[in-house]
C-alpha cells in the first residue's frame, strides 16, 4: 500500500539506444510475459524483442502493445533487472509513429 | 504473421479469447439472475432482502465478491502460470465484481433505506464503477503518456532534450568562433599601437637607455588593458541595439536561440504531461484498493447488523 502511494519521479520512457541496449542484455527467460496482466495470446519474447527494436510489428504483437497499460508488474520479476514497461513504451511510440506516417 | 495496419487509434477493440468467453458469461449469468428475480417477486408472497429469495441473491453477492478478490490475487501471486492466465484471470475479476454487484441489487429488492445494507452497497458500486473507469483510464492514458513520449523524442528515438542542448552548444560555438575571429583581427592592431613607442609607453622617464627603477612615481598608470580588467569582447559589453532596431526583437543577436528554447519548452512540458498521467494511473488503482477495503468494512458491518436480526429468530425458532 506505502509502496503504491510513494512518489516516484522518474520518468519512465526510455531513448532508442536505451531499449536496444536493455533487449541485448534480455536473457529471454519469460518471465516478463508470465507476469503480463494485458497479454492475453502467447507471444514468445524473442518475437517481441526482434519487434520492439525495428522492422514491422505484427498484429499479435500490436494487439498486446496497445492492450499494455503500463502496470510495470513486468519489471520486478525480471531476474536481469530490464525495465519491459519502458521496452513497451517504445513499441507503443513506433506503433504512434505508424499513424502519424498514415499507416 | 500479418503486419498490423490499425497503429495505435483512441478507440480501439481487439477481442480476444478471454474476453469473449467472459462477456458472454457475464451477459448469461445476468439474464439468469434477472428472470430469477422476475419469477421470484410473481410467484413469492415475500419478495424482500430477509426472505429466502433475497439470502440467496446475499450469498451469491458475497461469494462473488470473495471470488473476485481472492482469485485475481492468488492467480497474481502463484508461481506457476502460463503466459496469458493472468490476463484471463483478470477478466473473470472483472466479471465477478459485475455479478457481485447485480447480486446485491437484486438482493435489496428496492429497499434503498438508509441502513447498513444500502451503505454496502452504495460501496460496491462505487468499487464496481472505480474498477471500470479503471479500465477505460487503462485504455486511454497510456495512450496519452504514448503521445507525451513521443514528443521527448527525436524521430530516430533519441532524448530530444540532448538533442536540443547540442544544437544550441553547435549555436553558442559558432557565435563564440565568430568573436575569437573578430579577436584575433583586433589584436594586431593593438600591438601596433603598443608597439609604437614601447619604451616611452612602457616607462615614460627611460632616457636613451638609462632608466629609472619603475616604483620612483607610484602616480603612474598604464593605459594599456591588464588582464585584471574586463574583455571587451566579453558578453556583457556586446553591442546593445537601439529599441527600434530589428536587432532588439529577442533572440536577433542569437539566431535560432528562442526557437530552440520553445521546444525545451514543448519537451519539458511533456515529460510533465507523462508524469501526470502515470500518476492518475497509479493513484486510479490505489483508489480501487481503497474502496475494496472500505467495501469490505460496509459489508461486514451490514453482516453483523444482519446476523444481529437473524440470530434471535433461529434461537426462538
């Protein structure tokens, strides 16, 4: 409960050169999506992480960024310490760039 | 695997597995109760909250309240799940507190009187309602911290802050070359004039060769600049424009120095922009966590209340 009402100002989104860096040193281990409360069909993390960082974005891999709602239950079972709600931002600004391009 | 083409709209619906078997549960669960209630309150001669009709519709409000917490919770702190169960497990929260909510109406059988059971449930529904502004908050504001982030970055995804301090440093290094070039042109002509009579200038009572030491008149003071007076082409003694001239709009003696301080600006008010809306998220669940505890305690006392009714019925009985 303290934890929930602790003021926390970082601020959460992360440069691209970050989130490359933070998914090189991703060991693939899972459990970021095991934790996932929003995904809701199986998306395995090396898809994901091939995703986040270029290329096109699939629709499974669309339909699970725009149902994240950044609860960041992802990030404190990760055992190398990666912040996936921030890899998640990324996606969700590329996925934003898509509409704005006129996708 | 199809590329997406939706991007990332306002209003967006991607109905999943779980999402529909849950929908189509909740909707049944729900006819059944109403036409339960409408058969109850024709065929019953005591449609009302302490008759057996309304016990049952108690019990099952209760229970699924009980249900929608503790299940959700369990699932959440079990280490043996599979990617997705949560996901689902969430859903059924989300049906649960619903039926939860249908089952305590139906229980009141319209008796709003201003007792422990209307309190419990004015709590429940301002619980069910917190948990879908919620969901709808969960939809729209990452979006909305999405939009904020985007404007902190560069198109290429850098830190468009640091992005900005470099160009304005590029900006200041220009400007600062350009006087070190005025500087350097300056400087002969300095030494020239230094250099006119050094002998004169630099002790005025040398007579061919043979000097005074220089301490003989403390009165006297070179004219040439020491090091311990201010530069000229210091910022502070820059040339100060006339108010009409176009040189004295802001910005003009530093060309693109305002635009870029605009989009600190711009940036800077969008990362507060992100901060807010992780806040209203975080503070928005802290609410839910609130109200379920408020719930509970209404609920409890609504139960001692009842039982306090119900107790001596069963012993006289």
């Amino acid at each position: 409960m303290y934890r929930m009402l602790k003021p926390n100002p970082v601020i959460l989104h992360k440069t691209e050169p970050q989130v490359q860096q933070e998914i090189h040193a991703c060991i693939g281990c899972n459990e970021c999506l095991l934790a996932c409360p929003a995904l809701a069909e199986p998306i395995t993390i090396d898809v994901l992480n091939r995703e986040t960082i270029a290329g096109t974005i699939s629709e499974p891999v669309a339909r699970f960024t725009r149902a994240c709602y950044q609860c960041g239950a992802c990030v404190s079972p990760c055992p190398a310490g990666l912040h996936r709600d921030a890899m998640m931002m990324w996606l969700k600004v590329r996925l934003l760039a898509q509409n704005k391009n006129g996708w | 695997m199809q590329i997406d083409r939706k991007g990332y709209p306002w209003f967006f619906l991607d109905p999943g597995k779980p999402w529909k078997n849950t929908l189509i549960v909740t909707m049944l669960l729900v006819v059944l109760a109403l036409g339960s209630f409408i058969l109850y309150q024709r065929m019953s001669p005591d449609p009302t909250p302490d008759s057996i009709g309304g016990y049952t519709y108690a019990i099952l409000a209760t229970l699924c309240m009980i249900l929608a917490s503790i299940l959700y919770t369990r699932r959440r702190r079990s280490r043996k799940r599979q990617v997705g169960e949560l996901n689902t497990s969430l859903h059924w929260h989300v049906t649960l507190g619903i039926l939860a909510l249908v089952f305590a109406f139906l229980h009141s059988f319209g008796n709003f009187n201003p007792r422990t059971g209307t309190y419990a449930l004015y709590g429940m529904i301002s619980l069910v309602l917190s948990g879908v502004i919620g969901r709808i908050l969960d939809r729209m504001v990452p979006r909305m911290i999405a939009n904020a982030a985007s404007k902190a970055l560069t198109e290429y995804g850098d830190d468009r802050i640091e992005y900005i301090s470099d160009s304005v440093q590029q900006l200041v290094t220009h400007n600062s070359q350009g006087l070190q070039t005025i500087a350097k042109t300056k400087t002969p002509v300095k030494q020239q004039k230094r250099q006119v009579n050094p002998v004169t200038l630099g002790n005025p009572v040398s007579t061919g060769g043979s000097s005074l030491p220089e301490s003989w008149d403390i009165a006297y003071i070179s004219l040439s600049e020491t090091p311990q007076e201010a530069n000229r082409d210091a910022q502070q003694y820059r040339f100060v424009p006339d108010r009409k001239s176009p040189l004295n709009t802001p910005g003009a003696l530093l060309p693109g120095v305002n635009d870029h301080i605009t989009e600190l600006k711009i940036v800077q008010q969008a990362m507060q922009r992100e901060q807010f809306y992780r806040a209203i998220v975080r503070y928005w669940r802290f609410v839910h966590v609130a109200l379920v505890i408020i719930t509970i305690g209404l609920v409890l006392w609504h139960l001692e209340f009842a039982f306090s009714l119900l107790i001596p019925v069963f012993l006289h009985h």
